[in-house]
C-alpha cells in the first residue's frame, strides 16, 4: 500500500511506544489515524499531541475483552467507515520462569497478545474483503522464532501470530484478495516495556522501528525482521544441531540471559 492519502488506519496500542510513534507517522503521510488503548490519560494525551497533523481519534479499548471488542468496532465503523490499514500492537509480557506465572498471568498474556489479534482482525476483515482492498499487520516479536527463559508464555503468544498472521497472508493470496499482511519480528525495544534486560545485541530504537513498520506495509512486505539478521534464525536451527544452536545463541551471544534482570514497565 504505497499512499495512506485519507486512509482510516487503526492501531491497537496507539498511545504509547512504537504505536503512538506510527500513529504520527501515518498522520504526516495523510491518513485518518485511530487508536485503540486500555489508557485513557495516555490516549488524551497522544491525541492532544498529534491532532495538529491531522485527523486523530482515541478510544479506550481492552483488547482483552472479546464482547467489548464487537462494540468497539460497531463504533469505529459507524463513526469512521472501514477501516483500511489495520495494525494489531497492543500487548504484554510477564518475565518470569514458567512455574511462577498465576493461572491470571498466562490467561492475559495469551489473550492480549495472540487471540486479540485474531478477534479483532476477524472483526474488521469482513468489510476489506467485501471491498477487496485493505491492509493487516501484526506485531509479533523475534521471541517467534527464538526460545527464550523466562519469557516462556510471551514466546507461546507471539509464536501464535506468527503462524497465524502469515497463514492469512497466504490464504488472502489464494482467495485472490487485494488484502496485505505483514508479520513484524522484530528484537527487543527500548520503549520500557523490556527495561532491565541486558544484550549484547543492540536494543532497537522505536523510532527506528516504527518507521521501518511504515515502510514494511508500503512496500507489502510479508515479514518485517529487525534487526535484519532475524531473517537467519530459521536457517540456523535448520542446519545446525539443537546442541550447537543453544550454545551458540545462549553463551555466545547471550540471548539466555538477556531476561535475567527484568523489570518492564
């Protein structure tokens, strides 16, 4: 999708982080930007913020609250029209080795980042396949492709909308459907939400990111990796033996241990 000019765009956690950066970036590219947030103060914020670019409008959403989600979209659609870029960002992570996650933690994590995706992709898909134009784009995590201690359940989550993200991508093309879908994989960001980890791979900036995701949708990008040597992982694990591959990504470069001084937000 190469020009956003009067596009309703929609981003779920658009009122902080890369979603608040991407919520302006789409504004200066002229499109009609809507955000979905659980915070209200932070959505009143971005919006006071950003509306002298152009048109704006938040809404306190939870993602995780799948009948709410069918009003939510009831009032985007009535208030807006379809939606034409939809970008699913809103999501969590509990850094903790699997037996310490409550019933709660796994519950939330799996709702908010892997089955919201899918319900409120559902929900706004109708309407671009009827017209046979939209975009999708969903932000899953390099903890996708790469196991991680204490970050087990996040892992599970965003191993989920990899596979299903770039399933509907594929299934969009066989239905012969004018409808985009980018995965995002992208390592870790330094937007708080990860504050604590230590890596000897550079944390990702987000205005970097944010931008990278703009430009990933433009060009109809299927996977958006970042750093850009995410894109070896599957051909590692491919070629080498488990041992080797836990050796080389856990003592040489790390990534086991990038969680062991979590804090988040």
């Amino acid at each position: 999708m190469e020009n956003f000019k009067n596009k309703n765009v929609l981003i779920t956690g658009g009122a902080a982080g890369i979603g608040k950066i991407m919520s302006r970036i789409f504004l200066q590219k002229g499109a009609k930007v809507i955000i979905w947030d659980i915070n209200q103060v932070k959505i009143d914020e971005t919006v006071s913020e950003l509306s002298t670019l152009g048109p704006i409008q938040g809404y306190q959403v939870n993602v995780a609250d799948f009948e709410g989600l069918k009003a939510a979209f009831a009032n985007v659609k009535e208030k807006h029209g379809i939606v034409d870029v939809l970008i699913n960002n809103a999501g969590i992570v509990v850094g903790k080795f699997f037996h310490e996650h409550t019933d709660a933690d796994i519950q939330r994590s799996m709702d908010i980042n892997a089955n919201a995706p899918m319900y409120i992709t559902k929900l706004f898909l109708t309407d671009m396949m009827a017209q046979n134009s939209g975009y999708i784009c969903n932000v899953a995590s390099s903890a996708g492709l790469i196991s991680n201690p204490r970050m087990s359940v996040y892992a599970a989550s965003k191993w989920s909308v990899l596979g299903w993200s770039d399933s509907i991508r594929l299934e969009m093309k066989q239905l012969k459907k004018n409808i985009g879908v980018t995965t995002v994989t992208p390592y870790y960001i330094n937007t708080g939400m990860f504050d604590g980890i230590r890596s000897i791979v550079p944390i990702l900036e987000p205005e970097n990111v944010a931008k990278k995701i703009v430009r990933s949708i433009e060009r109809r990008k299927p996977i958006a990796s970042m750093p850009w040597s995410i894109h070896f992982v599957r051909f590692f694990q491919g070629i080498f033996p488990i041992w080797f591959f836990d050796w080389f990504v856990g003592n040489v470069m790390g990534i086991y241990k990038t969680m062991d001084h979590f804090k988040g937000h």
